[in-house]
C-alpha cells in the first residue's frame, strides 16, 4: 500500500514538473526601451531606456505591466511600442503616457505610488530610468 501512494505521489511530481518545462517560457532580464521609431525627441538629454525586466518580473505580476495579455498571447514578446505609438505626450494610451501616467501601471506612477507608501524606489528622471550620458 504505502509502495503504490508512493509511487503515485512520484507519478504526479513528474507529471506537475513535465507540464512546467513545457509551459515555460524564458523572461529576458533587460528591455531597452527606446521611442517609435519615427517620433520626435521630447528632449536631447533622454535617450534609451534599459529596463531591469527581470528584477521587476520577480516582483510585479505580469498582468500590472502586460494588461493585455491573454491566455494565447502568454509568453509571446509584444513589444509595449506596438499599441502605444502616438507621439503626443497628452494622449493618454501614448507612448510616452505609458511610461509617465500618474498611476500604475506606468513606471512612472508605480514607482510614485510605492514612494508614498514608504518604499525606496527611486522617481527622478535621471535617477531612476534615464541615466545621464
């Protein structure tokens, strides 16, 4: 008897871990971050953004970022420029809005909100995503 629950409990672990390698998918660990390609510059000192993608994935559930990942779409990169594209800094679902709102899930408003709650993360624009030339 307690041969054949082990055998079945060693039968499940395989089948759990089986199912997880194949649903796996690699979470790149840095993301740069660059305006539409054919957008005009807001200012000369902004230039690409590296994102620690991996230090946030660990973090922040994918959904608060990739709000419109779906089930079909899981695992697949969509890069955020290829819905947020308008160039104008007021339009709401823009590219630059998408980094900037007041709330999350813009880094911008998420980084703000964890500093009002008495986190550490950094807010200033060249201290925490554009790094100075």
């Amino acid at each position: 008897m307690f041969r054949t629950v082990l055998l079945f409990m060693a039968g499940a672990v395989v089948a759990v871990l089986t199912v997880s390698a194949a649903t796996a998918y690699e979470v790149p660990d840095k993301i740069v971050l660059d305006r539409v390609k054919g957008n005009k510059m807001l200012n000369t000192w902004v230039d690409k953004v590296t994102f620690a993608h991996g230090f946030h994935a660990i973090r922040v559930p994918c959904r608060d970022c990739h709000h419109k990942e779906s089930d079909k779409t899981l695992g697949e990169f969509v890069a955020c420029r290829q819905c947020h594209t308008d160039d104008d800094p007021k339009e709401p679902s823009g590219f630059y809005r998408a980094w900037h709102s007041d709330g999350p899930p813009s880094c911008l408003g998420c980084h703000t909100q964890r500093r009002t709650q008495g986190g550490k993360n950094p807010v200033g624009c060249t201290t925490a995503c554009h790094k100075p030339r």
